[in-house]
C-alpha cells in the first residue's frame, strides 16, 4: 500500500506518520475552538453580565478562531491507495 501526501507519493511508514500526525492536528484544532468558545463565554458572562446575546457572540468568536486557525495551520492530506497498478 501506498499513500499520497499532499499530492506526493510516499512510502507506507512515512504516509502512516503523516496520517497519524494529520488527526491528531485536527483534534487539537477542534479542542482549540471548543476552549475559545468557552474562554469567549466566561468573559461575555463577566463583561456583559449574563445578557442572552452573550452565547451568540461566544460562537461568533469560536466560528472566527476555526476559520483563523484553518488558514494558518495547514493539515497534511493523505490518502491511502493500493500498491496495485490501475487497470482499465
């Protein structure tokens, strides 16, 4: 089995680190926007009192932090192919 790295073929161990290393960015980037929706809550909650827009805005903030986060941190793609030749 082979696998494609960014658009490069590359052997089985090296594409197996890369997908490992690829999933565990996307949990942390997840992990990251969960902690700065809570981080944006607890401060609108302190800053503004407890107001119902303080949730909205909390989320507007953590859609903003995934966005950022995406552009700036750039996650390897892997795809899993056989060793096989094409036929067809």
């Amino acid at each position: 089995m082979t696998y494609d790295v960014d658009g490069n073929d590359t052997c089985e161990s090296c594409g197996t680190v890369q997908d490992e290393r690829s999933r565990a960015l996307g949990s942390a980037l997840l992990t990251l926007v969960g902690v700065g929706y809570l981080a944006a809550l607890a401060l609108g909650y302190v800053l503004f009192r407890g107001r119902p827009f303080v949730g909205g805005f909390s989320a507007v903030i953590a859609i903003a932090l995934g966005r950022t986060l995406q552009t700036h941190v750039r996650l390897p793609v892997v795809t899993r192919r056989s060793s096989e030749p094409h036929t067809g």
